[in-house]
C-alpha cells in the first residue's frame, strides 16, 4: 500500500501545541509534510515551541510575518498554492482558528484537495472576531470535521454539517498530559520569578478586541493592578506593542515578562491562584489542570468550562474583575469533557480509514 503525503499547514502557538500529538501519531502511517505559514515568526512564538516539544523543524516556512488581516492570509494562500501544487499531498491538515487555517482551507478548496479540519465546529458566535470567521469558512469547506466536544457536534448541526464529523475529543488534552510528562524534568520557574504555588495570579492578553482598544486594556490593566496579589503577565508582540504605543499606567504587582514557551507556561498555569486571560486554550487548560479562570471577554467557544463553574466571563469590566478574583472559588465537578487523551489517535485511525 502506497503511504499517504499530509500536508499539515500551521503558523501561530496554539496550532504548534495541537500539531505535536497529531504529528507523532501521524509517524507510524503517513508521509507528513509540514508548512509554517509564519505567522508567528519571533523565536519565543515560534522556534521554541518546536525546540521545548521535541518536534522536527517545519519542511517548508512560507515567512509571511505580520500585516493586515488580508494581507497576511493573501500571501499565505499565495505562498502555500505553489507548495501544495508541488506536493500533491492526499489530505490538507488545519488547526483552530487563525488566519493560517483559513489560508490552508481556501488553498485546499481551490486545489481541490479534501481537507481535514482539527478543531472543528467551534463557535463564539460573535462575527467580529477574526477567529469565528475563520472557523466557520474553514468548517464549510472541511470533508473532516474533528470536533474536541458535544456542543461542537451540535454547532455544526446547527449549520447542516454532518457529514465527515468526528467527535474525537480534544488534541489539546492530549499535549497537556504529554507535556506535564516534560514540565517535571524542568528546573522550576516559579522560584526564577520569586512566586510559590498558589500565591501568584497568571494574566495574559492578546485578542484584537482587547489589546487594540486603548480602553479596554487600560481596564484590564486597572483590575490586575488592584488584585492583592503578584500577576505574572507574558506579554504577547502584539499587546506589548499597544502598551508601549499607548504608555499605559502598570502596577508594581504586575510582572511583565517575555512570552513563554508551552512547558513553561504550563508550570505557571499548574501553579496559579487563579488565570484571567482571552486566550481560549488557556481556559480549557485552566480547567483540565483545576485552576480557576476568569476570562477577559462577553463569551466563550469552550462554553463547558462555565456551565461546570470553573470558568467565569468577565469581560473587561475592572470591578467585576476584581469581585470575582476576590469573592468566586469554583465548587463543581470537573467531569472529562475533552476526552481521553487520545485523540491524536483517533484522529489517525479515521485517516487511514478515509484516505484508503
Ligand atoms: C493569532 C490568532 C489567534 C491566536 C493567536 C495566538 C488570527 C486571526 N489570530 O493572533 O487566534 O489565539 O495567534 O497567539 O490568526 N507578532 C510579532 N511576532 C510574532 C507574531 C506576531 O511581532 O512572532 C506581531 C505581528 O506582527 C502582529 C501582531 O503581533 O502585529 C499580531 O500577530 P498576528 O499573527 O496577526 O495575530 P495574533 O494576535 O498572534
């Protein structure tokens, strides 16, 4: 039997983090070929987490880099064509949300190549963010649909998608329990940053929503500023950037610091009181590791994380920041809700069968 060629086409830190556990379980039966579209080019958004993963270099780096919406996705689905046509892969493999997984769809589309998408049937539906764009095109065009949960099943529903859906559960729970495995043989950060275990809060921000409207993040700043205890902070370029541009006022228990790779990102996570952030991975890492969460947005994808009260909406609103982190401890269950930590697995197994 012929080995199949996947072309896997990523380029920003989510998709590196969902990409190692289908990569390694690609190995055993497929070619695959990975692109960077890079999206994410600065070595602490990109490099580090193939270094600190143990992932093989990308075969093909497109070099993209920053720009407008359009632009960026343009010259990715430019640059990615001419890659794909070489290549004549079996199968285009997306993740998530980004821009990069929008070109890959509409590349896979124009070539005609069927195209796999992880992460499928997710939804804010909240249409001025980029990243439900992009998940919903990507979705349309999609002959896979591997959906991490239940409601993502039904989202698609909603939509008439159910041919090709797979729930598989989610890569995500896979890498975290790969890298937990990796974070132990790790000198401990905390004691680099001067924080223990459960007295430190985790913040991070980056969504456009947030960082490019100088009220909002000066809200956000306002209410890490008022927390009554040290907030770590990576900072993102891109909110980097805003702050600079803007001179926000930072309290002094505030750290900013560099953005971090996935290992130790988790061992702040792990070790948090309590994580704010926009990001939606880290709500749903926030709640596989049972650290509380309170997100900096009107809505969430991961809408399980609140429905079990370990996940709280905040929005930007400093007061109802500050109250939650004062007042709100989670009480409920945390039941599995992103599977068994094999999806990887299953994801290769539906592969093998459909790409026959
Ligand atoms: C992208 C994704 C978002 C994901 C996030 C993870 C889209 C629409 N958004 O947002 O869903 O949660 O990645 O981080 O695709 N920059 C650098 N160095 C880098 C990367 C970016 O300086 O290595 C700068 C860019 O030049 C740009 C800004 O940061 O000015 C934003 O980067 P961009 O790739 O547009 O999107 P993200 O905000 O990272």
């Amino acid at each position: 039997m012929t080995v199949k060629t996947i072309a896997s086409i990523v380029g920003a830190r989510p998709q590196f983090i969902k990409a190692a556990p289908v990569s390694r379980a690609l190995a055993s039966n497929f070619k695959e070929v990975m692109i960077h579209t890079g999206q994410h080019y600065d070595y602490e958004m990109s490099d580090l987490f193939f270094e600190e993963m143990d992932m093989r270099e990308p075969d093909f780096n497109l070099g993209v880099g920053g720009g407008s919406h359009g632009e960026q996705t343009g010259r990715m689905l430019i640059e990615s064509e001419k890659v794909i046509a070489d290549l004549k892969p079996d199968c285009i493999l997306v993740y998530g949300d980004t821009n990069s997984t929008l070109a890959g769809a509409l590349v896979a589309a124009k070539v005609g190549i069927p195209l796999a998408h992880v992460e499928a049937g997710l939804r804010s539906y909240n249409r001025a963010m980029p990243e439900e764009v992009n998940r919903v095109l990507t979705d349309h065009v999609s002959s896979l649909l591997f959906c991490p949960t239940d409601a993502a099943v039904k989202n698609l529903e909603k939509e008439g998608i159910t041919k090709g859906v797979h729930q598989v559960g989610d890569v995500m729970y896979d890498a975290l329990l790969h890298n937990l495995e990796l974070v132990r043989n790790r000198l401990s950060l905390l004691s680099q940053l001067g924080v223990k275990k459960g007295e430190y809060a985790l913040a991070t921000v980056h969504r456009a929503g947030n960082t490019d409207n100088q009220n909002n993040m000066q809200s956000i700043l306002n209410a890490l500023g008022a927390l009554r205890t040290k907030v770590i902070f990576p900072v993102h370029p891109r909110t980097r950037r805003m702050i600079n541009e803007w001179g926000n006022a930072i309290n002094s228990n505030i750290s900013l610091i560099e953005p971090l790779g996935p290992l130790d990102i988790l061992q702040l996570q792990e070790n948090a009181s309590c994580i704010l952030t926009d990001s939606g991975g880290m709500q749903k890492e926030a709640y596989l590791l049972g650290v509380r969460c309170i997100t900096l947005r009107e809505e969430t994808e991961w809408v399980e994380t609140v429905s079990t009260g370990w996940n709280k909406l905040a929005g930007v609103n400093a007061q109802s920041i500050q109250n939650l982190f004062e007042k709100w401890q989670p009480e409920g269950e945390r039941p599995f809700l992103y599977g068994d930590g094999h999806a990887a697995e299953k994801i290769r197994q539906i592969l093998l069968k459909e790409l026959k």
